[in-house]
C-alpha cells in the first residue's frame, strides 16, 4: 500500500488490459431481431446492452456515457455507486464497505450533480455526525438498483441540463410502463453473505420486483410499481490515528520534538533537520465497527395517452436507508511529555516510532470507548408530466415536482455518540510505522492488569445529534420545434424554476469528565466483554506483530448507558440522550434559469456533421439564516482538554446574496472517414458552494485547547465555482459490436472558495490556563511542570473557583473542573470564514476506452483508462502555518471486464482500479492510497424466463490505507473482505 505497492498496483491495471468495462452501456433491453434465415434471433443480456451502448455513444452530441439494465429489474451491479465506477473517468468513494458517492475526471461529489428523470433531487447526508451537515452529495446507497432502468453521465455541458456539475451530470432513469406494453415484470430473491462480519457470518436477505402492464384502447393506460427491500451486515475495522500540524524542524511548540540542549533531545533517532517537515500523533486506536443496514425502495407510475401526441406521467418515489453501526475500540492519547521517537529522512520526515513513558502519579489512561449509532436517511418525490407533440415540429413538456431528503439519528441515543471508560495506569506506549498496520503498543505499571475487568473506571462521553433536511420544488417548461428541409434542424428552448430549501442542524450533550466519573469499585465486571485485536486485521501487514495489543474489553452500548444514566453519570438521569439542536441553519436558493438551443445538421466531406450552440441564463437568490447558541464561560477539564459553557442564550442572525451566470455550450461533430467520428465541445458549468460555507451566524467549536480554539461564520454572498471546458475525442466503430475511442478533456476553474481566517476573541470568554493562578503554579512549580501537577496546584489553593469532582489521596490528584474567571486572559479563536479566492486551478486528462467483441463466441472484453493532471497539488514539504491551494481527488483510473454472454448463461470478470490521491486539504492533507478490487458474476437462465445468479465482490478481500504527508503518517489502515450474494429470479 506504499508507493510499491501502488507502482504493483498500476502494473496490474496495466496488465488487466484484455479485460474489460462491461457494464458501460445504454438503455435498450433488447437489439434488433438478427437478418438471417428462419426464425429471428433476439439478442438480449449483456450484448444487447453493450450493443445500443454503443449506438447511443456514436450518436449522442457531447461527450455522454451509460449504463443500463440487462434485463427489466436486473441492474448491472446491485449499487449504483459500482455500476458507475466501470464508467470511463469515475471514481468512487465507500462508506461502511459500499459505494456511496462519486468523483468524475478527478471532481469529487461535491461537483457532481445527480438527477432523477431529469428532475434535480434533494441530497440528505450526516457527514460525520458529529457537526452540523453541509454537503450537497448524493449518497447512492440510499437507492436501489433493482428499480433503475439506466443511468446517464453528461461529462461535457448542455444548456438544457441543470447546473451543479463541474465533473459531470448525472441522470437516474427509472422505467415508465408506456415504454414497453403489455405485462412484463421480474421478481428476484437473494442471499447475501458478508465475510467481513465480526461476530458470526449470517446470510440476510434482499427481496426484489418489478411490474409493468398496460391497458385499454391501443394500451392507452399504463402502471408500474417496483419495491426492493434489502438487509446487510457487515463489518468495518479500522486503525486510525490522528495527527498534529505539520511542524518546521526549527519550531519549539507544544507538541513538537525537543531541541538540541533539551534533556529529551537524546531519546529522538536521526530528528528532523531545521527545514524539514514533520508530523507528530495526538492518538491512536483500533475501532471495530458492525453494521446492519436496512434499505427500502420503492416507485409507483401511472401514465396515461389519451390521444398519440399527448401523454401524462404521475410518478411517486420512495427510498429509506437505516444503518446501525454498533463501534468498539480502544485507544491512546499522547501528553509530549518523555518522549522517544525515530524519523526517516526529510524533507518530510515520517516517524518509524513514537513512544512516551508516564510516572504512575499521572494516572494515564487506556481508553475502552463504544458507541451506537443509527441513522435514517428518507427519500421521497412525487412529481408529474406532461409531454405534447404539436403539429408542425412543435414539442413541449411540463414538468413538476415536490422531493424532500431527509436524515436525522433513529434511536435515542444520536447521529454520533461516544461513551469512555478506560483503565488507568500506563508506564509506556508506542505506535511503530514500519508496517501498513500502525501498530499501537502498551506496558501497564506495575501491580495494574488491562485486561483485569475491576480495574475499569467509566470516564467520559458525548452524545451528538445532527439532523438535515432538504426540500426541492422545481417546475421546467422545456419546448423544441423540429424543421425540415433545413441547415437549422432543431430549436429547443425552456426555462426552469427551481426552490431549495435546507435545514441542517445540530446539538449535544457532553461530560468531559476524562479523568473518571466514577471509581473502580462501581463499574460491575460483567458490563465487559475481552475482544481479540490481530486476527479483526487480518491482511494487513503488521497484524501479526508480537507487541501489538491482543485484545480489549468491549461492552454492551445500551447496558452501559442505562447504568451510567442510574448512577446520574449520563444523560441526566431520564434515558433520554438526544440532544436539543443548539445549532439551526436554514438556507433557500431560488433559481430561474431560460435557455436556448440551436441544433444544426449539414454534409462535410460527403457524411453529416452536427453543430449545437446553446446558452443558459440563472439568477440565484439565497437567503440564509442561523440559530447558534451563546457560550456564557470556560472550564478546564483535564490535561489539555478546555470546552465552554452554554446558557440558554441564542443568537439568530440571516445574511442575504444573489449572483447570476451566462452559461455558453457548443458541441461538434463529423466523420472524416466511415466509422470514424471526431467531436469536439466547448462550454461553461458551475457548481454551488456547500451550504456550511453559506451559513448564517458565528459559531465557535465547544471543545479548545490551551492555545486557543477555532470557530467559522459563513458566507451566503459566495459565487459559484466556474469551469470552462473543452473536450475532444475521436471514435473508430471498426466492427457492429467493437470501438475505440480516445479523448481529451481540459477544465479552468475558478471561484474556489478559500478560508480567510481572523484571530480574535468570542463572547467575552477567558481562558482558565492563562490567568493569576496558573502563573502562580508555575512560580511554584516550575517552567517544565506537568499540566497534571499545575491543575492539583490550582485545585488545593483556589477552591473558590475550581468544581472537584473526585480527590485520591494516595497521588495527590484532583478531577474536576478549573472554571474561568473574569481576570483571565481570553481565549484566542481562530475564526474562519470562507471566501472566492482568486486562485484558479488547471485540470486536464485523456480518456482511452476499448470495446471488443470476439466474434460470435459469447466473449467481449472492454477496457477503459483515464489519465488526471492538474496544477494545484499540495506541497508536503511546507509546513502548516503556510496555507495552500489544491485540488482534491485528482488520480487515474482504470476498468477492465472480461465477459461471456450466449446460450442463457452470462459471466463477468470486472477489476477496477483507482490510484492514490489527494482526500483532503487545509493545513494538512491527506490521501487514499492506490486501490484494485476484484468482482465477479455469472448467471444462467434455465429455462426462460427463470434465472440463478451469483455475485462475489472484491473477491480478493483488498484492503484500504490513508496517510498524511508522509507514507508512515498512516491516519487509517482497513483489511478489505469479500462480499457474496446468490438469488433466483423470476422474469415475465
């Protein structure tokens, strides 16, 4: 997982050339009956779907791709989100082992819009759940794909498309009964095995269908309703650890390496030089995550045609997504006391070990946390249609819909939660980075066992609780006139009325009482469960190391709230855990957007040639408002841990912006030669920024340290991004199912949004470690006295102003609480507030697709390459303090499919491959090493119309890795499992 292994990885996408992407195709379902003699011969499945792929892709204006249904309610891959990995130039992003968002020629999720039928679609997603929701991505796993009839990618601009895509647009088709008449339908039952799990591998069950019938007069009536209902588990284990600014060799901050004439200058292997950049771990865990996810799909469509040039759709779409993570880890936090630690060489430096050894007076704790969480994400759209063939050329189409997204915590608990308890009692701890696995290492003092169960103390935990919702009217006129005997081919015109209103909010409830809430004696032993550590890492390299911790104790998340609430240590005592939102953000965006297109057909050179010109005109208004709450004081809770105090104050503040675009797009395209096509595209796209940058109101982060803290105020004034794009390919259709085809694409963009950052202080607040008191321990104590002896020091000579929760006699340590006055100094915040930089960032790349089919033997292979550049790339030597510019998800890709399609049975071999890039920026970035996963599936239909299938997926069980500047600043390693499913399905 190292560049080794990424060039390793690179040499087998290479070498996987013969393969194939068989899952890039259209929307047909069947091809043309065969010329021949006797009977017809229908070509379905695969072939007839790589088949009208390529049609569509020969004819199409612009440079458009997509993926289809093999068969009405039989989808490609049973995600969408891996459906459209196959395609040329897309990425993915996974999210509890499932893919879940998409980048498109190196623009992450942000910068791609996703439609419904054409309808833009509300987005609900809890990012972390631990802050307030901002993204505009759409999660794909909400949706089934049993009930998807194909999906589009536009990766050049239209004027007749909705803005929002910079990487792509992209359509979600779903089946209308008009389309095919008579009874059709299809039902499909599965078992899926996930060999990820932890405790057991149970087989859960998918139930899928689908059914279409229409009616009447000439089938004059119409109805289709699909349902897909699916439960998974799964598991997700995963070394994190999190990392401190990027430190110069030359800086003497808090945290950062002792220099030369430190007595701890001797314990550091070949430090850093004075120009050279570094990271140090602030913690280090092992998480075990079990997942159970509970999807539910479903769409009603009613159409009508009263006469043949006029036809009415009613259409309602349902989506629920449930999932329950049940999480277990245990874990280290660093003090940069006595430390001892390797580096390898610079300019960025990369730690080989980091180690700190602890007095059995400071009572450093192993942390045992867990938590539960269960989060619900809902779908729902009705919308209407009517679509008129006029006379003389005339087309129009109304178009409505009211959709709502909407995701918030299902249990009472909240959307991200946390409970600690831990052992106290370290003498040393150590994470090595030799291996992909950061191997955490821990040596207890003398006379305390972990793994003995009375030793646990519960200590901390918080209780967060986000909600989003969305809420999308949109209403389109889209008209066209079609002429004859012209140059001018076609008109089309329209104009889109679009309101998006977004509600993200955000509360908590939080005991920061790290240093213990309750004594060893209280916490029963039969709470805990002993866990095994290595064999959850299995894979990855590391996970067999003789120092790693073998295991921890785990507990039963409900049991030990429940306990804790007993004790009034939790929750206050009633059960209830969900917090109050203290954080409420509203924002509504009001589009209207008129466009014009002229379609144009003429000779060159003897064949036609096409030439689009159009432009779209927006006007965006936004209105954005905040309810944010007043913190009223400070309290020091431990080491360096500070967090504010709230009352019952609210601050409610709206901000108002408006911007407008002129949004050009030109499309050509010839045939110099037979076979042969050349296009060439030219426009303008933008993408909106994230609603977190469009917030309303201050806020600052509840959580500081004794440096200061940070918080953020928004921006609704910002522009949108803004590319300019060119895109040129050309296609060789040398046989009736083969192509090749290469392209180049080149984007310059603008309006980045950047942070301008303003150092003040907030609402009066002090800090509790700058101040008379802790000025007088130091006198007392000493420059290089320990936070712990400054805070007992504070304790026992200024009662008045501290809180103690607990005192042990024997060490002389105090709990509690060092509360802020009003002649301590205040507390810096770092307040970041997001503006359009100047900066403008390059991207281009090439794009290279093969589609091969041998003959009439069943077997086709397809492969796809894509090839990213771009001039905004993080500078790893540079420390923190300098800010920087780049972009994210800049990486080539790579697909390949071997498949065999004839005689009922269909099988697939599909590897995708994705190499390592930039994840994250601000002041200090991190990446996704290269990944290469391995799918497979085979189906054969018996007798027709009755079908067995099967699926495996990474079959190789490929592991994932991230790191920051340096390889060895690994922030999470997790072992990759495969995934199998096995079903019946019924086709009629």
């Amino acid at each position: 997982m190292r560049s080794k292994r990424s060039m390793i990885v690179r040499a087998s996408s290479f070498g996987a050339m013969a393969l194939a992407l068989a899952s890039q195709t259209a929307f047909a379902q069947e091809a043309a009956p065969a010329e021949g003699e006797g009977e017809a011969i229908v070509v379905t499945g695969i072939r007839a779907s790589l088949a009208q792929a390529m049609s569509i892709k020969r004819s199409a204006q612009g440079v458009v791709d997509a993926i289809s249904a093999e068969d009405i309610g039989k989808f490609p891959d049973t995600n969408l989100a891996e459906s459209l990995q196959r395609i040329t130039g897309v990425s993915i992003d996974r999210s509890n082992g499932e893919g879940s968002t998409v980048t498109v020629r190196g623009f992450g999720p942000e910068f791609n819009l996703v439609l419904l039928n054409g309808r833009q679609m509300p987005t609900s997603s809890l990012g972390d759940g631990a802050s307030a929701p901002s993204s505009r991505s759409f999660d794909f796993a909400n949706l089934a794909s049993e009930g998807v009839s194909g999906v589009e990618v536009y990766k050049s601009g239209r004027a007749t498309l909705p803005t929002g895509g910079i990487g792509s647009t992209i359509n979600i088709k779903t089946p209308r009964p008009l389309d095919k008449p008579g009874l059709s339908g299809s039902l499909a039952v599965k078992g899926v095995y996930d060999s990820s799990r932890n405790d057991g591998k149970p087989i859960t069950p998918e139930v899928s269908g689908i059914i279409s019938t229409t009616f009447g007069e000439d089938d004059m009536f119409g109805v289709l309703v699909t349902g897909s209902w699916q439960k998974r588990k799964a598991s997700v284990n995963q070394a994190n650890v999190g990392w401190r600014d990027g430190y110069l060799g030359s800086e003497n901050n808090w945290g950062s390496l002792p220099q030369a004439g430190d007595p701890r200058f001797a314990n550091v292997q070949n430090r850093p030089g004075p120009t050279d950049v570094y990271q140090v771990q602030q913690n280090a865990s092992y998480d075990l995550n079990d997942i159970n996810r509970e999807r539910l799909n479903g769409q009603l469509v009613l159409q009508a045609r009263p006469a043949e040039n006029l036809t009415a759709t009613l259409d309602y779409t349902y989506s629920r997504n449930t999932v329950q993570v049940r999480n277990s880890n245990v874990g280290i936090w660093f003090n940069f006391n006595d430390v001892s630690s390797a580096w390898t060489d610079g300019p960025v430096a990369g730690p080989i070990f980091y180690s700190e050894k602890f007095g059995a007076a400071e009572g450093k704790d192993l942390s045992y946390s867990g938590s539960l969480t269960e989060n619900r994400s809902e779908n729902k759209s009705i919308g209407g249609n009517l679509k008129w063939e006029g006379p003389g050329g005339l087309r129009l189409v109304l178009d409505a819909h009211h959709s709502t997204a909407e995701s918030g915590a299902n249990n009472p608990y909240g959307t991200s939660t946390s409970v600690g308890t831990a052992v106290f009692g370290i003498a040393q701890q150590t994470v090595n980075y030799e291996n992909d696995l950061p191997v955490i290492s821990v040596v207890m003092h003398p006379g305390i066992d972990a793994l003995d169960a009375s030793n646990i103390q519960a200590t901390g935990n918080a209780f967060r609780n986000a909600y989003f919702k969305d809420t999308v009217n949109e209403a389109q006129l889209r008209g066209g006139y079609d002429f004859d005997d012209s140059v001018l081919d076609s008109l089309d015109f329209g104009v889109t009325y679009v309101e998006n209103k977004v509600r993200s909010a955000y509360g908590f409830i939080q005991n920061d009482t790290w240093g213990g809430s309750t004594t060893k004696a209280q916490m029963p032993d039969d709470l805990f469960t002993l866990e095994s550590i290595p064999d959850k890492f299995a894979g990855v390299s590391g996970a067999g190391d003789a120092g790693m911790l073998q295991s921890f104790y785990r507990f039963n998340f409900e049991k030990m709230v429940g306990f804790l609430d007993g004790l009034n240590k939790i929750c206050g005592g009633d059960g209830n855990c969900l917090s109050d939102f203290t954080v409420d953000r509203r924002i509504r965006e009001r589009t209207v957007a008129p466009y014009l297109q002229a379609n144009m057909t003429y000779d060159v050179m003897g064949n036609p040639a096409h030439f689009r010109a159009g432009i779209r005109y927006e006007k965006t208004k936004i209105t954005s408002s905040a309810l944010v709450p007043i913190p009223t004081g400070t309290q020091w809770v431990a080491a360096n841990e500070f967090n504010l105090v709230y009352g019952a104050a609210k601050d409610f503040t709206t901000f108002k912006g408006e911007y407008e675009n002129w949004l050009p797009a030109f499309d050509l395209d010839f045939e110099p030669v037979s076979n042969v096509k050349v296009r060439a595209s030219y426009s303008h796209t933008i993408t909106r920024p994230d609603y977190a940058s469009m917030q309303g109101g201050r806020t600052v982060d509840q959580l500081f340290r004794i440096g200061g803290g940070f918080g953020s105020q928004g921006n609704p004034g910002l522009l949108p991004y803004r590319s300019k794009n060119i895109d040129v390919s050309a296609e060789w259709y040398y046989d009736k199912a083969s192509y090749l085809s290469v392209g180049f694409f080149d984007k310059r963009v603008k309006n980045f949004i950047s942070s301008a950052r303003i150092d003040t202080d907030a609402f009066g607040l002090t800090n509790p470690a700058d101040g008379p008191r802790y000025r007088a321990a130091i006198a007392a104590l000493g420059t290089n006295a320990s936070t712990t002896a400054i805070r007992n020091y504070i304790f026992a000579n200024y009662p008045g102003s501290v809180v103690v929760d607990s005192f042990d006699a024997a060490t002389g340590n105090y709990t509690g609480k060092i509360l802020g006055l009003p002649e301590d100094g205040k507390v810096n915040f770092q307040i970041s507030t997001p503006v359009n930089s100047d900066q403008s960032a390059h991207l281009y790349g090439f794009e290279f697709a093969v589609q091969h089919s041998f003959w009439d033997t069943g077997f086709g292979a397809i492969l796809n390459y894509t090839v990213v550049k771009g001039d905004a790339r993080y500078d790893n030597t540079q420390p923190s303090s300098v800010p920087q510019f780049a972009l994210t998800g800049l990486s080539d890709s790579a697909n390949a499919v071997l498949f065999y399609d004839k005689n009922g049975f269909q099988a697939r071999v599909a590897y995708n491959w994705r190499d390592e890039f930039l994840a994250g920026t601000g002041p200090n970035p991190y990446y996704v090493e290269a990944y290469g996963q391995v799918d497979a599936s085979a189906s054969w239909e018996f007798r027709k119309g009755l079908t067995v299938f099967g699926e495996a997926i990474n079959l190789t069980g490929s592991s994932r890795r991230g790191h920051l500047r340096s390889s060895n600043n690994v922030f999470f390693a997790s072992p990759g499992y495969a995934r199998y499913q096995a079903g019946f399905r019924v086709n009629f």
